[in-house]
C-alpha cells in the first residue's frame, strides 16, 4: 500500500504567507484613521467619517456633521441615523437621532451607570453605533465605531 500526500496544506501555508505579506499593506495615497483620538466633531462625507473611535470627556459636547470631499459646505444631501448598538447609549434615553447636510446634530455627552460606576474601566465606558445611510430604497452602514468617555 503506497502512501500519498495531500498538497492541500502546502497550498494554506502558502496562501497564509502570501496574504501575511500583501494582505496588509496600505494603499498608496489612503491615510488611515487614527484608533482613537480625542473630538467634539464627527465630519461624514460618503458614508465615510474622519474619526474612529473618538475620546471625549463626561459633558462634553460632540457634532455629527456632513461634509463635501474637499471639506467645504454640505454637498451630500444624504440623512445619516446614529443607532447606539444594544440601546448602551451616552446620551441618556436617546438611542438614535438624524442629521444630514447643512444640518448637524449636537448631543452631549453622559457617562450611563456601568461608565459612572468606573469610569477607568474602556470597556464600560465605549459605547459603539452604527452610522447608517438613509437611502431612498436601501439604507447603508457605514464604518464609524463610536465614542469613548474617558476619565476626567
């Protein structure tokens, strides 16, 4: 009885090496967005926004807005929802709210119970939503993790 080998793991191993090494490259002319950094604004254009995750202290104040390309007047004419994932929420009872261009959106923020209760602890204190489109048939989501209130 003779013994083959199956060429299906040389094949993953290659693949796995070639996606560690082209798989992760930036494209060239594409800025990544900084992890966290700390706002009061949130500028969309496209579906896209200029912050992932961002840093804010208890009260403060942060501004959905949209955006032209080149960062000029509001000429994406789009309604955007915030939707807070799993109803965890700074904003006390609001758990989604619209803005679209040439009218933003102001809220302020409040630390909810878990966050008060430790407000050093990140992971009590992130609260992620969801950045949806408004479309005339299909609504889109967009990239834009949420917001951090960090300690004071």
């Amino acid at each position: 009885m003779s013994m083959k080998t199956h060429p299906m793991p040389a094949v993953v191993a290659l693949l796995g090496i070639l996606l560690l090494t082209f798989g992760c490259e930036e494209k060239p002319g594409v800025k990544a967005k900084p992890p966290e950094t700390p706002a009061d604004a949130i500028s969309v254009f496209n579906c896209g926004s200029d912050h992932d995750w961002i840093a804010v202290k208890n009260k403060q104040t942060v501004t959905w807005r949209v955006y032209d390309s080149t960062g000029g007047g509001a000429s994406d004419t789009h309604t955007y929802k915030v939707d807070f994932k799993n109803k965890k929420t700074p904003f006390g009872s609001v758990t989604s709210f619209k803005f679209k261009g040439g009218t933003p959106s102001t809220e302020t923020v409040e630390r909810d119970a878990e966050c008060a209760g430790d407000p050093t602890n990140v992971a009590k204190c992130k609260y992620p939503y969801d950045l949806v489109k408004k479309g005339l048939i299909f609504d889109t989501v967009c990239p834009d993790p949420g917001i951090h209130i960090i300690p004071d």
